[in-house]
C-alpha cells in the first residue's frame, strides 16, 4: 500500500512540475545565473586572464587583439562574445582586432572563433597534433571582419566538461604545467562549468579524523591514484594504494591552483559533495549508525579487500553532519568559488530497495547535506545510472530521485546523448533541468570513432522541442587527447543555434587542421565521415579489437571442449545495460569485435591520406591523423586475421593456425614501429609522468604500479581468473604493443598449437595462469620506455600500406 501510495504522490508531482515548468525554469536558471555571476572575477582580472591565453597561444600577436568584458545587456541578456575591426587613428603597432565577451572564457572563445574562421588557424590537444598556427598572417596584416562585426550568443547557457572518471584516466599524473594547457583549452572552446574534483581525498582526510577515524583507516578507504575515481563513486576501496600525505598535499596544492585559474577565466567549478561512501571504520566508531555494505562491482571472487563498500544511509543524522562538514571544508580551503556540486548516487551500484520513498528521502538528503554546507547549493548529477540500470530506474523511481530536491535545485547531465538519449524517454527527466551531453569514449581508449550527425543535431533537436528543459551542451568523455574532430564540432554547438552542414565543415576543418586545401585528405575526410565517424549501430564503443583486448576463451568450445558453457558465456557475452561491452553479439559463437563501417572504404582513405603526404609531411597534425589511421585499419585487419586463426582451429589445420598466427603477431610488431614513430602513441609518456609526481622511491613504485595495472589488467586476479575489467583502459601505444600485447597473444597462439599438435583440449586454465602470471610481473616492472619518437612515420605508414594492401 505504502509503495501505491507513493506511485500516485510522484505522479501527482510530476503532473504540477510539468504545468509550471514553462514558467519556472527560466525563473529558477535565471536566479542561478545571476548568483554565479556574483561570484566571477573582477573584469580586469578577467581581462588579464584571456590576454594570458593569447600570449601563450600566439605570443607574436600579444598586441593585435584588444579585450573588453561587457555586461550581459550588451548581448540581449545573453552570454555572447562580439568580434569587431579596431580602427586606428594612427599606424603602428597596435590592436587590429577588438573582442568583447560578458566573461573571459567568452573572450577566449571569441579569439578562437576568429582565429578558425578568420585566419585557418586549428587547436587541438598537444597529444592530438597540437595547434596549427602557421596559417595566421603576420601582426598588422590581420584580416578585417564585415564592418558590423560578428556577435555570437551562447543559446544555452552552459558548456559542461569532463566526466567523473577523467580524472582518472587522463589527468591522474598532471602537474600544474599539463593542467595551465588544459585550461587554456577549455578557455578557447567555450568551456564554462568544468568538472574540478582534484585533491578532495585531502579534504576527506580532514573530516572524518574529525569524526576520529585514524590514517590506516583511510588507507583502506581510498583508492590508489589511478583508481580514485572509483573508490570516490563506492565501487571499490582500497585497490592501488595506499594514498601517501605527498600525495594528498601535492594534490591540494593543485586543486587551488586550477579553480584560481578557473575563476580567473570566469568559469563556475563544480565541486564534489557526499553520496554516502564511508570508511568500514565509521562503522565502529558509530554503532548505532544506519550503515549497510553494497554489493559486489566487478571483483573476480567478490573480494572484500576491494570490493562492498559501505554506504551511510540518508535517513540517519550522520549523514547530513558529514555531507555538510565537507561542503564546509571545501568553502575553507577554496573560498565560495561556486554553488553547483556533483554528486553521483549508486553509480552502477543499485539501491538496497526500489520502493521510492527510500529513493526520495536519499536525493533530499543528498542535497540537505549540500545546502547545509552551502545555502544556495544546486546539484548537478550524471544521468548515467539511468541507462547503465535502466532495469532498476524505471518511471518511479527517476521521479522520486529527480523530485526529491526543490525545483532549480537539479541539474541532470544527460550522459550518453548522442548515442541513448534519456531525455526523449522521460519527459525530459521529468521537468528537471538537463545538459545534453556527448559520452563518446570509455576508458580513454584509442580508436577512431564518432557519430557526427548525432552531434550536429541532436543539441539543436533537444533545445528547440516545446517545453524544453535543456540548459546546456557538455562533453562527458571517460578519457581525452583522441579523435579532434569530433570534440572540436561539440564544442562549436555551445556557440551555433543551428544545425551545421557536416560535410562542408569537415572541409573547412581539413583545412583548418592542415594548414592548406589538400585534394585528396578532402575526400579522405568526406569517406570518414561516411564511415568511421557514421557509427549508427547503437552500439557503445569500447575498443574491442583483438590486439588491445584479446580474447580470454576457449575457440574449441562448441567441438568437445571441457570447458564449462557457463564460464566461456561469462566471457563472450555483452552485458548490454552496463559501458563493459565485451564483444559485439553476432549469430556465429565466435566473438566480433566492434565494427560499423567498411574497411575497405577506410582502406581508400587512408590510401588518400598517404597520396597527400608529400604536401604535408611537416604537419605534426597531418603526422597524427595518418598515425591514427593507419593504426586503425591494421588493427581491423588483425581482427579478420585473429578470427581466421580461430577457424583454422577449429578445422585442426595446425599450418593455417600457425601462419594466421604468426601474420597477427606480425602486425602487432608492425604497429608498435609505427606508433613508436609519433610522440603521441608512446607507453613510455605515461609512465614518466606517474614517476615525476613521485618525491620518494615508495612513491614512484606505487605510481608506476598503478600506471601500468590500469591500462592492462586494471582491477584484481586471482591465479587463474584475470580480472573483469581486463583491458578496459586498453591504449595503443609503442612499448605497450612490443612488451605486453604482443607475448600475450604469443602465449596464446602457443597453447593453441601445443593443444592441436597433443590433439587434446586446449587449456583454458593453463593459458590464463601463464598469462596472469605474466602480466603480473609485468605490473610490477620498473622498465624504462622511450618518450621520444624515432623514425618516418609517413616513410613506415606507406610500407605498412605496400605490405599490407599494395
């Protein structure tokens, strides 16, 4: 009855949320805006911060640009920024171009737009080619605009960036030198409300020994520097580390370091805030508390070392006194820099009950203890549980989540937009003010991939429906420094009210990127669009070729193997509602990579790609971009070749087996010479990286451990079980390729042989102990990788392409 009673108390909410949304939200959002603005730095601070970005960007031009702040009245009550010709009233050396903008962060993106469109000018991330700048003239021979000028209005507010588990994947082992460069990034790309959880394990430390819970007990609460961001989510504890003091402090340092430069740029950070997660030992200390432990996320053999977090239920006192001594905090370590906090509940972990009143009472909760440390508090929350659980969150129990807080007080990113949309299924959540977001990549992969169209329109679709609730686009991608294009249209659709001509902006792109038209990368980029960056499958991309992430089974399966059905259907089969997408279903039993396109369309393009070569040799980005496809379409081939090796298996054909197998380790050498030819696909980078945060040996042996668990094995095994998440963090780099993948599927090939030349079953058991114990050690290794590039990479790629398909 209680739960009936419920269900119409959430339907009766949401009918009076729906009759006075129209009025509402632009009411609530308005008074959030102007509460923000409250908070930004002064203009000439602002001012200072975007010249800051020039000089960086284009020190040769530091006086050719003027920027002003302006009020919001200057742009219709809008964000915008204005671009004009300054005129003179003398020559000499002065400002040619005048950029207005109601922010510093608008002012960026203005010099960004006039450098695109005016000048040819392209930046990307410095591991993605970097800037193309050579095409911009000379100072005092800059191009004029129409004598009106340009303005641009943002036609939502909001251009959100990052998602929780980047910090983990990408910015993990940055110093404040990697993140200044980043911030420039998002200046220019029109970046307003950014993700900043760096260093809030040191804020943790300080308010639970508060509450007496000692350094060994946070130890076993925090996770090690690559994995935080799972133990912060409560899906793990403990795994990598533990957290040395260097680290928490050198990390706070950091923390203040980006939200200074943040506020400067008049960006609004988002802060983190209490979901719940606490150390076992607050179960000791407090006995009386409502604490329950959850359930398993990904262990082999549900290990409580890792695994079964606890979580403080919303109803006790605790949990508000907690949520609120943390906002605090942070207010006193920062300063009241902004009143937007993430906060993710059960992310892939589902609640103890679906009745939604416990749901309710754990959102109000939520953000009680959030507007207790912050009375104008808003939370912001990944919509991402709504898909990855979409059996559990159904009607019910999104409303009572979604209304348990005032309205205003929620803001939903809507996580997985350009592939599943949650908005067109529940009445844009319900009411509730949303971000249409781009997911994108999963565990910082490195493939080529995208769904362009999907990005061209999809914001616009989202904004202009009847009632919308959209209040801002975002980028929410697991891991950064891949696929420029797509993140580059995302970004421009926080500044377009339209929908883009894909094709002809992807004309201008190529020229942008490269410096100069080229014929041929022309129509390579029109077969790209068509292909790789076409992906309408519906299909989540979690690079699944066989190189990166081999598969762990049994070929001989279905032909009289011991192996048990159970453990190979553990292994082969999607776990469609969750990102761990294995292997893509087909009606054969062997697994399939992931592909949506022809290869040999791509084959054409790259061969285009090639043909252009002697145009544009000297273009680090024209370098990266024929890197990454070549890569891309061996590492296809390798998949054609794994699954010939597999039939030739099954046939009992010992020569087939063995000449397929050897051809696919081939092209796993091939490709690690290729990589090891661009800075940018180098092992060795990461590793460096981890060790140079390091200030003692303990701590460099800690780092470089974690560094390499995570884009191998990344969680835990057992002696002949390797681990769920084996692979998720899978990267195409040089070093990674020789070392690692290349003896794993030598090792494999081998038992693979060994079973067919004995004529008995192959040894699936046996295979996985040499394998892990490999891996293990390799865990563990200290080897130094290179950081430098060596060789041709335009010279390798046209003999990988003779060798290969001439």
């Amino acid at each position: 009855m209680s739960t009936l009673k419920t269900l119409i108390f959430t339907t009766t909410l949401l009918i009076l949320t729906l009759s006075s949304v129209a009025l509402s939200r632009p009411e609530a959002i308005d008074s959030l805006l102007k509460r923000l603005d409250s908070k930004r730095a002064s203009s000439s601070d602002q001012e200072s911060a975007a010249k800051a970005v020039l000089k960086r960007l284009l020190p040769s031009h530091i006086h050719s640009f003027l920027f002003k702040i302006v009020s919001k009245d200057v742009c219709g009550g809008h964000s915008c920024f204005l671009i004009n010709n300054y005129y003179k009233e003398s020559s000499g050396n002065g400002p040619e171009i005048s950029i207005k903008g109601t922010t510093a962060v608008e002012i960026a993106s203005g010099l960004h737009w006039y450098l695109k469109y005016w000048c040819g000018a392209h930046v990307s991330w410095d591991k993605t080619g970097g800037v193309q700048i050579a095409s911009i003239p000379k100072p005092g021979s800059l191009p004029h605009v129409k004598d009106k000028g340009v303005m641009i209005q943002r036609p939502v507010p909001w251009n959100y960036y990052q998602n929780v588990v980047t910090s983990s994947y990408s910015y993990v082992w940055w110093n404040w030198e990697r993140w200044e460069k980043e911030l420039d990034w998002m200046a220019l790309q029109g970046i307003n409300l950014p993700l900043a959880f760096t260093g809030q394990e040191a804020i943790w430390q300080k308010v639970f020994m508060n509450l007496n819970i000692t350094t060994e007990d946070l130890n076993d609460f925090f996770g090690g520097p690559a994995f935080l961001a799972w133990a912060r989510m409560g899906n793990l504890h403990g795994w990598g580390g533990p957290l040395s003091q260097n680290w928490l402090d050198q990390q706070l340092c950091l923390q203040k370091q980006i939200l200074s430069r943040m506020l400067e740029l008049g960006m609004t950070p988002v802060l983190p805030s209490f979901s719940g997660n606490v150390p076992a030992a607050l179960k000791k200390i407090f006995p009386s508390a409502n604490i329950t432990r959850l359930g398993d996320w990904n262990t082999v053999d549900k290990n409580p070392r890792w695994c079964c977090t606890y979580l403080l239920n919303p109803s006790d006192p605790l949990f508000v006194e907690i949520g609120e001594a943390f906002i605090r905090q942070q207010v006193k370590e920062y300063g009241d820099v902004t009143d937007i906090y993430n906060c993710d509940t059960f992310n892939e972990n589902s609640p103890p009950t679906s009745d939604p009143a416990y749901i309710s009472s754990l959102g109000a909760a939520v953000y009680k203890a959030m507007s207790r440390g912050d009375k104008d508090a808003v939370w912001l929350m990944q919509g991402w549980l709504f898909y990855s659980d979409s059996a559990f969150w159904k009607p019910p129990q999104m409303q009572a989540l979604l209304h348990s807080v005032p309205f205003g007080k929620m803001i939903v990113l809507d996580l997985f937009a350009e592939a599943k949309p949650i908005w067109k299924n529940s009445s844009q959540f319900y009411g509730t003010p949303y971000v249409w977001c781009l997911l994108h990549n999963f565990g910082g992969n490195i493939e080529m991939y995208g769904i362009l169209d999907a990005i061209s329109s999809g914001p616009v679709d989202a904004r202009i429906i009847e009632n919308s609730t959209m209040v801002g686009v975002g980028m929410c991608m697991e891991g950064i420094e891949h696929n420029p294009v797509v993140y580059e249209l995302m970004s421009e659709m926080a500044f377009r009210s339209g929908k883009p001509q894909v094709l002809e902006w992807l004309k201008t792109y190529s020229r942008r990127r490269y410096g100069k038209a080229v014929r041929q990368v022309v129509a390579a980029w029109d077969i790209l669009y068509h292909t790789i960056y076409n992906c309408t499958d519906g299909i989540a991309d979690h690079n699944t070729d066989f190189i990166v992430k081999f598969p762990d089974w049994d070929p001989s399966l279905h032909s009289g193997s011991n192996i048990s059905e159970q453990d190979n259907m553990r292994i082969l089969l999607t776990s469609s509602g969750t990102r761990r997408f294995l292997f893509q279903e087909t009606s054969s039993d062997f697994p399939e990579a992931h592909l949506w396109y022809s290869t040999q369309e791509v084959i054409q393009a790259l061969w285009l790609f090639l043909d252009a070569g002697n145009d544009l040799a000297g273009s680090p980005t024209y370098r990266y971009d024929l890197v990454d496809l070549t890569r891309q379409v061996l590492s296809k081939l390798a998949n054609q070749v794994y699954r010939d090796a597999m039939i030739a298996f099954r046939r009992k054909d010992a020569r087939a087996l063995n000449l397929h197998g050897q051809k696919f380790l081939q092209i796993i050498k091939d490709i690690d010479v290729l990589l090891a030819s661009d800075d940018n696909f180098l092992l060795g980078t990461w590793l460096e990286s981890a060790k140079k945060l390091a200030v003692d040996p303990n701590d460099m042996k800690l780092y470089e451990w974690n560094a390499r668990t995570q884009v191998t094995m990344w969680y835990d095994t057992t002696k002949t079980n390797q681990s769920q998440l084996h692979d998720y963090a899978n990267k195409f780099w040089s070093g990674l390729l020789e070392d690692y993948y290349l003896p794993r599927a030598s090792t494999y090939f081998g038992h693979l042989m060994k079973s067919l030349e004995e004529n008995k079953n192959f040894k699936l058991t046996e295979w996985r102990k040499e394998w892990i114990a490999f891996s293990n050690k390799w865990q563990a290794d200290t080897k130094i990788y290179p950081v430098k590039a060596k060789g041709d990479a335009l010279a390798i790629a046209k003999a990988l392409y003779r060798k290969y398909f001439g």
